[in-house]
C-alpha cells in the first residue's frame, strides 16, 4: 500500500468499508491514522464510496475537542484514503472491562454530548453511538470517531432506512431508528443513554439471545431500573432514554445542561456553600500566606477540643501528586458509617463522641476545607491528624447530621477504588487487596469496590486478561 506523503507502518484494523493503518505524515512527521478504501475492491459500490467520502466531508466540518479530526481526504491510485489524527487512548469498550465511577460516567456523558451537539447544529446524526466509536485523546479526553453512517439531517435519506432496515449497533438502537423512520438528534441521545446505562452498570440495558428480541426491547421495554445506590441518576436515564422521543431532551445541549447541573449537585456534598475565603474572592488553593496563617490560628485557637493540629503550610502549597505513596494500611474501625439519608440506623465510627463537640463555624469551615483538600491531595487516612477521615470525624463528633462531612466519608471510598483500579492494571494485586479493603470500610455497599474485589480475589491462579474476561462476559 502507498499514498503519496505518508509512509505505512502497520495495519490496524479491517473493517466493512475500509482497512485502517498507522502512517507517518511525512512532511510534518506526525503519526496519522490513514483509513483506505479499495475503489475496485470486491466490497466496493458507488454506496460505499459516497458513504466513505462523506464520513470525511463530514467530520472535517466538526471542529470540536471531543470530535476526531481530519487532516486530508483524498485518492492514490485505486484506493481512496482519510487521514485523521492518531489516538492511542483505546476506546470505551476497552475501559468497560474494568468498573467507571459514577463521576467519571458524567464526565465522559458531558463531554459527548457536547460533541454530539456541535455535529446536530451542524445538521449531523451520528447514529452508531456505541462504546468502541468512542476513542480516547488522553486519560480524559473522550472523542467521537466513526461518522460512517451519520448522515446529514436536511439531506434526502437514501440509505437503507427506506427500506425498514437501520444502520447501527442493535445494543443502542433507538426505536425510530429501529422502526427506520427519519431520525433526528434525539437517536443520538438515546443511544448515549443506552451507553451511559452500560457505563454505570456494567451491563448493558437489554440482553437477549437473538438481535430481533433485543430491538423489540429498545422499542417495547421500559426504561431499565438502577440499582439503589444509583438511583440518583434514573432521573437522567430516564429522559435520554424515553421510549417517546418527544419526552427526551430536545437537543444535546438541554441534555448536556442537565448532566452539569448534576455534577454540580454532587460536587455541592463535599464542599460548603463558599469555599473557606477570607481575602473575599480567587481560588482558595492560591491563597497567600496571610489566609494560611489565619486558618491555621483559627484550627490552633480550638486545640483545646479538637487537639493538636501539625499542619504546616509547606504542605497547604504542595501540589505534587502523591497517589503512589498512599499507604496501604490504616488503623481504622472496621465499620465507619456515617449518617446517610433515611437511615436511621446509621452511625458514624465507633471513636465518635456521645455527646456533639461544640466548635464555632469558623472552624467548622476550616474543616470542610481540609477534609475537601485532602481529599484531593489523597491523604485519606493518613498521616495522623492530617487526613480527611480524620477531618471528616472531627465535624461529624460536632455535628453526626453534618452531610458534608458524611459524603466525605463516602468519597474516600471512591478514592480508595480508583488507587485499587491502578494498582490492578500494574499487578499490584496485593495492594490493590488493602486498597478495596479499606475502601470498604467506608462504604461497604461500593459497587465498583466490591466488583474489584471479585476481579482481585483469584489473581495468583489466572492471567491478568483471563480474570476480566470471566468477571465481565456476557
């Protein structure tokens, strides 16, 4: 294979339209993904060729972060070629094989959807949003690739929707798209949701064992229930996935409006109305020495009931990451519960008081900020007096109905899954085994934690890959 410019370093992939290869740009010496289609090839038709160009004419109008780019579209010799950015990421089918958090669900649901919406106002449906036709910039850059079968919405729909057949993946399909009439935005939206579904459940929304049933279901089937601990996000779920698209989000952008508004709902759990601030304005993690000083003063001033505080400034400053010396022990309870919405029967850990400390709300904004900092900085249990469990414990001796201080909580655990998440993909099972035990103890009901748990159990007795694919099949 030869294309003028580019050298070819390897095939990539084969797939229905087209053979993909890693290629050198050579006159800007940049690594490039070169799509090739075989004009005379036994695939090849006058449908397949448009369709093939018009994934490049397409794509090329759609500048947006979360958008592939085109570089060039053009023909050498028999084969017609796109070349397009490399990326090196994987997809989200990839990821899928280990657990995603809820937030880093939203996230990439955002993000998405914010390229989604640039390509409807561009007048594109994508129409095969699917887990493995998102691609990874980087750790946290989600692109939309493979516009193959998007087609633009004012354009004549000559495809094989006029037949009463759909082009897409059956696992996502919306009900129109399904039922092959004319489509707009909202298909995307749905298959978003059927994705989002996946993201937060490791399953995806309809199983059957024939690709007929599984259509029917997308058209016939309610919305599938979350289990309890996500019940947070059926709400969203169940507008991106109504069955009736004009109950769906309008567009992307009123979808994209509302996930933010969630995020913001999650993050207000963890932190207080305003930052702690005395200077009146900025970001608190850039605050001179003076707002240091005076922290600390207020934290020293109640020693008398909150006890000695070795806090030195040079670590408020420290922005260094530290997640691969977090310790893998803690001398910690072995339940630590604390207070969650109807549950009366929860607690905070056994160290907690009988009787609330009184602290002056100064103070108790000089916590949230510490326990807000430290979670950040991933001193979760440690070192003593300097953690955000401890932090966390402080306001919740002063007040157990303090919700702050009670998502703190929970949100180590989140940070506990993440550490036992890396620390799995380097083989480390035996930290990632301390890491999910500790999470546990702060949230024993943590879905992603207890499947690492599972994944992490028999990790002496089968190869790495072997174990996810047991742990996640079908």
């Amino acid at each position: 294979m030869e294309i003028p410019g580019y050298k070819i370093r390897q095939q990539v992939g084969q797939g229905g339209m087209a053979t993909v290869y890693l290629a050198l740009q050579e006159s800007l010496n940049r690594s490039v993904v070169l799509k090739v289609l075989d004009i005379n090839g036994p695939t090849a038709n006058e449908t397949l060729i448009e369709r093939f160009l018009s994934e490049g004419r397409i794509v090329a109008t759609l500048n947006h972060p979360n958008i592939i780019t085109i570089f060039d579209i053009g023909i050498a010799g028999e084969s017609l070629y796109i070349s397009m950015e490399y990326i090196d990421g994987g997809d989200l089918k990839t990821r899928m094989q280990l657990p995603i958090t809820p937030d880093t669900a939203l996230d990439y649901l955002a993000k998405i959807g914010s390229g989604l919406d640039a390509a409807h106002k561009k007048g594109v449906v994508h129409r095969d949003i699917k887990p493995a036709n998102i691609m990874f910039r980087d750790e946290n850059t989600p692109l939309i690739t493979d516009f193959g079968i998007s087609k633009q919405m004012d354009a004549v729909d000559n495809d094989l929707t006029t037949t009463g057949l759909f082009l897409g993946s059956p696992n996502y399909v919306s009900p129109e798209q399904a039922d092959g009439i004319e489509i707009d935005g909202r298909t995307d939206i749905y298959s978003l949701g059927c994705l989002f579904y996946e993201m937060l459940t490791g399953k995806k929304p309809y199983a059957s064992t024939t690709v007929y049933d599984v259509i029917i279901k997308h058209k016939q089937a309610p919305v599938p229930v979350l289990e309890k601990e996500l019940d947070e996000f059926q709400p969203l779920l169940n507008k991106m996935m109504a069955k009736d698209r004009d109950k769906r989000f309008k567009d992307a952008a009123e979808m994209v409006q509302a996930i933010k508004e969630l995020q913001n709902a999650r993050n207000a759990t963890t932190t207080t109305g305003t930052d702690f601030d005395v200077t009146g304005g900025g970001d608190v993690t850039n605050k001179s020495s003076l707002t240091l000083n005076i922290l600390l003063l207020l934290l020293v001033t109640a020693g008398g009931i909150l006890g000695t505080l070795q806090y030195a400034g040079s670590k408020m400053n420290d922005t260094s990451p530290r997640i691969g010396n977090v310790p893998i022990s803690a001398d910690l309870p072995e339940n630590i519960r604390p207070p969650i919405a109807n549950d009366s029967a929860a607690t905070i850990s056994s160290g907690a008081a009988e009787a609330p400390v009184k602290i002056s709300e100064d103070v108790v904004q000089a916590l949230h900020w510490l326990g807000k900092k430290s979670l950040e900085d991933y001193r979760l249990t440690s070192p003593a007096e300097d953690n955000a469990y401890y932090y966390y414990l402080r306001l919740l001796e002063a007040d157990p109905g303090d919700k702050v201080a009670a998502a703190g909580l929970l949100n180590i655990a989140d940070r506990y899954a993440y550490l036992a998440e890396r620390s799995i993909l380097e083989r480390n099972y035996s930290k990632a085994h301390a890491y999910i035990n500790i999470g546990l103890k702060f949230n024993p009901r943590h879905t992603t934690l207890i499947k690492l748990k599972e994944l992490n159990a028999d990790n002496r007795k089968k190869p790495f890959m072997e174990r996810i694919k047991n742990l996640f099949a079908g």
